[in-house]
C-alpha cells in the first residue's frame, strides 16, 4: 500500500441551511484538508475553489452513484467530503454512503470515514421563528420518491394522535407536488383548523421568507422544494410583539 | 431611552454537544460582543472569561427564573447569551426564555432577541454512530419534570406504530431513575427483541463511549443522565467492519 492510499479518507459533511456563520469549525478543517469535494451542484458551488481541490457536482437523484464515487476516490487515498446541505444523517447523504458501503468492495469498510454533524433545516427554521419544536416532536420527509405514500399518510396521522409538532422536509416533490395538498388535509382533519403552521423558505439566506398562519389559512402553494414545513402540537403558541411574532412550544404538557 | 438601554438585545445561543469543533462561527461572534452570559453552571463554565464580561451561572431546575433575569438584562441594555448545550430550541432554554417573555413586563416583547441554532445531542450522537436518523424519526424527551408519565407512554406506542427512529432526551431523570426501564419494557413489547438501540454517553467530549445492542440486550444501566438513547426503526441496519461497526437507517422504506 503506497503512502498516498493509507492517507485516504471520506468526511460525510453538514454545510448549514446556507449562511457561513452556521457552518461547524470542524467541517470547515475538514473542507481546508479535502483533496476532492463531491454533491449535489447548489452545495457544490458553495465551496471555494483553490489548487489541489477537485470539485465533483452532480445532479440530483444520483445520490448512490454518487456515494460510490466518493468511496472509491477515499480508497485510491483522497481525502474526501461529501458534502449535504444542513444536516449529512438527516435526509441528505450519509445513509446513502452507507448503502453503497454496504453494497461495495469489502475493501471499503476498512476507510477511514467520518460524519460530520451539521445545522438541519428544521432547527435552522424554528430558530428563525422562536422555539416550535420546544418539545417532543418528529421528522418526516414528504417525498414519495423511496417510501410508499400509503406510509405517508400513516406516519402523520400518528403523529398527530401522538401530538407532536412536525417537522416536514421536501414537502413538494417535482414528481409529486400535489402531495403535499393531501398533507394539509390530513392534518386538518386531525389538527383541527386552529392549529398553527410555519412555512420557512430558504432559511438563512438572502431569500429568507417565514410565513406562519393556521391550518385552515394554509394553501399547498405556501410551500415550495426550499421550504421547511413545521406543525406546531395543540400546545404551540403565538407571542404578538412589534414586528414578527414569536412561535413556540412550551417546555411543559398536560 | 438612552444609548446603553437601545443596545440591548438577548441571544440565545447553542453550545453543541461540547467539542468547540462543534461551536457554530454565528455562536461565536455573539460570546464575543456579550456583555452577559447566563445559563446552567457546567454550560457557563466552557465560555472563557474576560474583561466587560460577566458570567451568570444558576443551577438546574431554575430556567424561568434564569430566563426572567437574562431578559432583565437585556432590557437594561445588556447584549445578554443565554447558553445552552446542543440546540437550544431541542429541550432547552429557547422555550423557557419564551415562557419567561410572555408572562413578563410588556416592555420586554420589544426587545431584539434571536434564537442560534446549534448541533443538537441526538444528531451529534447519530453522527458518531453512523446515520440511525437517516429517515423518519422523532424526539422525546424521557423526563416527567413537566409532562404526565401516562403522555410519554403514549406517545412511545404510537411512535413505535408509526416505525419511527426515536431520539430520547433525559433517559434518566434524577426525579424518576428508574422510568427508564418501563420505557425498555414498552419498546421491547412495541418493537421486540431484535430492535437496535444506541447509548452514546458523553458525545464529543474526552469521555465519549457508544454502545450499540438489541432491545433484548439492552438495561437500564447503560443509560445516565448525559446518555442520548437511539432507538432504531424496524429498517435501522448495522454494517460490521474493522473497528466500530456502522449503524444506519437506508433512505428507502417499504
């Protein structure tokens, strides 16, 4: 094994909802170290180039192939990140890495390979508008790209028996935007009309944009594929105050 | 107004888990305009003193009144952090201080306050451990400080109905030790023997220890009050290699 091989690693790294101020220290180091930096193409074209960096973007939807590349180019002795928006272990790209770990040379499971934490959407989100997820709550991805929608619709109406405030990624698939109107019903039906909502587009950019209003106010065209649903529980509450009120759960329950 | 009591404003910010590599740059930059920082004694005791600077450190079980005084502060012209470990919308002080506004002087809803995400305990320990919250998941918090046991209970159930990931916060409460076993008992029966589970104790500090076993192996013990506890959903794998095995959830659900 040469000298070049043995220094092989893969990083599998969260960059935050968008702004460098959410980006960890550690992933920043991580990124200075790289010899390839591999994704999706808008997360991509938020690194930096510099000599000695190879930059690989691709499309969406090639999230194993992807993943593959990455591993094969750590165990030729890269130092690689993978890089995720947000948070890499939440609905981004390490499972995927380990999906294609698992299916790969035995080789492979001998790399060095790390995970980098980073700011997911959600949090990113609830933070903008106060403290929705102050208690328990879940996350659910709407997409109906890899699970059936019949899961879907089952996962939220528990949810919603369970009383949790949810948290709600890629609540409108291109293959399936229309979904997410089903959405809004279900959680009507069991929410009830009253019940809070906040849609938070493109959190932690310059096109930041919160809307919160109630499930009977709420219409499918409030949200798009870069904005962060959350549902508030029956406790979840509005603070009015000059300028934008405050959303948030109270850290007790009856 | 003079200009002192107009400069006032409140942050309450996220640590992280405790490594500084964890610390986000936004987190940072607010530490080093503050003229207070006010939270639970070992949080207050990672911030470096230094001159302009006073550290406010309150026990436990005090955070209405911790929030109450940072909110004072702030109003007296304070440029005020409260500090939270991980996240602090995740079970932590965002919601009290919220709690603390909204019973408090009116004057108050005019302050500038922000809330700054940080790496929350359970995606710091999913991180370490590989990606178990790489689908659906939810969060709960174990401790029946400020909720009905007969809630958490419920709420258990209809999370293993729904084939959740589960994060647990607070698996041990000092108050209730011994809760968690009945928890251990409720997923067993929900999710039987062969369900994961995962103790990560200590996350990102020297004391750091991950232990991954069955529902049927798991016991009250391997859980204290700084274990984040993983419980896999029925789709959570585990990829054996050298070292420390992965353990996954694929992004595919059937």
């Amino acid at each position: 094994m040469t000298v070049g091989q043995s220094a092989g690693w893969i990083a599998v790294a969260g960059l935050g909802p968008g702004d460098e101020g959410l980006v960890t220290p550690e992933v920043t180091a991580a990124l200075a170290e790289a010899t390839d930096v591999i994704g999706y193409i808008p997360y991509v074209a938020r690194i930096a180039p510099r000599t000695g960096l190879a930059l690989h973007a691709s499309d969406n939807r090639v999230e194993l192939d992807r993943a593959a590349h990455a591993l094969s180019l750590a165990a030729a002795g890269g130092r690689v990140v993978v890089v995720s928006s947000g948070d890499p272990g939440v609905f981004a790209m390490a499972s995927a890495v380990f999906e294609a770990l698992e299916a790969g040379p035995v080789e492979w499971r001998a790399l060095d390979i790390r995970v980098l934490p980073g700011i997911t959407a959600m949090l990113a989100a609830s933070a903008r508008a106060g403290a929705p997820l102050g208690h328990d709550f879940c996350a659910i991805n709407l997409s109906d790209n890899l699970k059936p929608w019949a899961l879907i619709e089952r996962r939220l109406r528990l949810a919603a028996e369970a009383d949790f405030a949810m948290a709600f990624y890629n609540p409108r698939s291109k293959a399936r935007p229309e979904g997410f109107g089903r959405v809004l019903e279900i959680l009507r039906e069991t929410c009830g009309d009253e019940r809070l909502i906040l849609f938070a587009r493109a959190v932690a950019t310059a096109q930041e944009q919160l809307r919160i209003v109630t499930l009977g106010e709420a219409v499918l065209e409030m949200a798009d594929m870069r904005t962060m649903v959350i549902v508030g529980s029956s406790q979840t509450r509005l603070i009015a105050r000059p300028g934008a009120p405050i959303l948030y759960t109270p850290r007790s329950a009856p």
